[in-house]
C-alpha cells in the first residue's frame, strides 16, 4: 500500500489571495466538488495567513482509505495542523451531528479554522444549525438497508420529499429513519433547527464553482493518479473488511476497485465506472453548492 503520495496539486493558475476577508482572522470555510482543487486553497490559505486545516469530507473521516478518497497527503499534513482526517474506524456509525460535535470545540481556540470539504450537509448543519434528532435505533436502520430507494421513498412525506435530493438514497432513507423512529417526519424536525453554531457572516464563506468540462477531465487525470499512486493495494488491504452496506465503504472508487479485485470486472471498467460515479457525485455536488451557497464567494478555477 502507498502511504505517501508526492502529488502535484490538480489545480489551474489562479490567484486567491486576494479573495475579501482572508486577512481578516476569521474562520475560513471552503467548499467544493471533488477534485477541485479546494484542498490545495486550504493548504495555501493556511501557509499565507496561519491557521488549522479541519475536514470536512464524509469519506475522509475513516482511517482505512487515504489515496482513494484524495485525503491530503503526509507531505502535506506537515506543512499546516489538519484535524478530523482518518480519525474514525473503517466501521464507525458517522452522521453530520456526529461531525457538528466534534468540530463545535475547535471553533474557540487560537488558531484559526480553516473547515474545508465537500459535504455540503456538513456545512449548512455548522451555518443554518442542525436539529437534535435522537440517534436511529438499529433496527430501524436494518430494516432501512433492506428497502429499495423507490420503497423508502413512498413513505417519506411529501414535504420533507420535496426539500431533499429524492436520487440521493442516504438522503432518502435517512428521511425514512427519522420518520419511523420518531414518529415526525424530517422537515418538523428541521423547522424546530436551533441557532447554527457558526453563523456566515461570522466567516470568509469560498465556494468553488467549477465549469463542467473543466472539471470532468480533473476527476479522470485524477483517479489515474490514484491508481499510480496505490489506490488499487489501499482497497486490497480492505477486502476482508469490505462492508458495501457501510458508509466507508461506499466511497467513490472503493466499490469499483473492489469488484476488479474479487473478478466481477477489468480493471478498465472498474476504472470507467469509478470515473462515471465521480462524475455523477460532483454533478450533485454542484446541485447543492449553488441551491444552498448562493451568498458565498464563488471562485471559478480554469487550468
């Protein structure tokens, strides 16, 4: 397995340092697509004006994947503090509640925040709050995993269906757990959301809004770099672990290298298809970042 990746940063030219608010000590929050180049901002932000770098990526937080889910690299670790990277077990149960906790306390100390990720829920729970919903108990979420997305679906009331993604099925079925197990549907338990923790206008809000195509050949260039890099040996060292009901291991790469190493593809499908279900995954992305984050800095990288 390849432990260190000696990368070049997958961004194009561009100069950000004179983005509004940078100098001013506030946290920092930058939000992105995968394979943006939003790491690589975080680090120099960090490097130009000080601060600790703090994940905010759902498939980040497990301590079994690095190359496969682009965490940033030892080289890179040593250059700014990073915090909340690779901190959780390959089969801990991790929710954006359990991710709010966690980076609640490093909000007041010296250095400043620099909160940098792709999970946009991870981000509207810190800046429009997050409601404290009781955890789902697990046999509710057993009898969520064995249901279609269409099924769980049907179930959801239409309220709560039309304010989330209804193709994302973590979105679905978390919608179904919480209306099972509390006997009020998500949207009453969003509507009763407490004060965010870190309201926007106390923070330098970044979001990168990427051009499609631009994009597109980033995630290609970059799951080979992965590859090269020992993505195939990290998912290896995981076979006898591998969980595909597990959130860890469903992040992207992981399910499609798998498949190669147990024989139900080529490693150019697997390759193929992990390029499309990035793709897929960023479109959503997008989705998000420009529906929920239309008060934040947009940056739009080219190169």
């Amino acid at each position: 397995m390849a432990h260190t990746q000696n990368r070049q940063p997958l961004r194009g030219p561009a100069d950000y340092a004179d983005l509004p608010g940078l100098s001013t000590g506030l946290p920092v929050l930058i939000a992105g697509p995968t394979a943006s180049g939003k790491s690589a901002l975080a680090l120099e932000v960090a490097e130009r004006f000080g601060g600790t770098i703090i994940n905010a990526d759902a498939s980040q937080v497990y301590d079994c994947w690095r190359v496969v889910t682009a965490r940033p690299s030892i080289e890179d670790e040593a250059r700014a503090p990073h915090l909340l990277y690779g901190h959780q077990p390959y089969d801990a149960p991790y929710s954006a509640g359990h991710w709010l906790r966690e980076v609640t306390p490093l909000l007041g100390g010296r250095d400043r925040p620099i909160i940098v990720g792709g999970t946009g829920l991870y981000f509207s729970s810190l800046t429009e709050g997050m409601a404290d919903i009781p955890a789902t108990p697990p046999e509710i979420r057993a009898e969520a995993d064995g249901m279609i997305l269409e099924e769980l679906l049907s179930e959801v009331d239409p309220e709560t269906a039309a304010r989330i993604d209804c193709r994302n099925r973590a979105r679905v079925q978390r919608a179904w757990e919480v209306q099972r197990a509390t006997g009020r549907p998500l949207c009453a338990w969003q509507d009763d959301t407490p004060p965010p923790v870190l309201p926007i206008d106390q923070a330098v809000p970044i979001v990168f809004d990427t051009d499609k195509q631009w994009l597109e050949e980033r995630i290609r260039r970059r799951f080979d770099l992965m590859l090269e890099q020992g993505a195939l040996e990290e998912v290896a060292a995981m076979r006898d672990r591998y969980d595909p009901a597990l959130p860890s291991c469903k992040a992207i790469g992981v399910p499609e290298l798998m498949s190669y190493l147990t024989g139900q593809m080529d490693l150019e499908t697997a390759r193929d298809r992990a390029a499309i279900a990035t793709r897929q995954f960023a479109k959503r992305q997008r989705t998000w970042f420009r529906s929920r984050m239309a008060n934040w800095h947009r940056i739009s990288p080219t190169g």
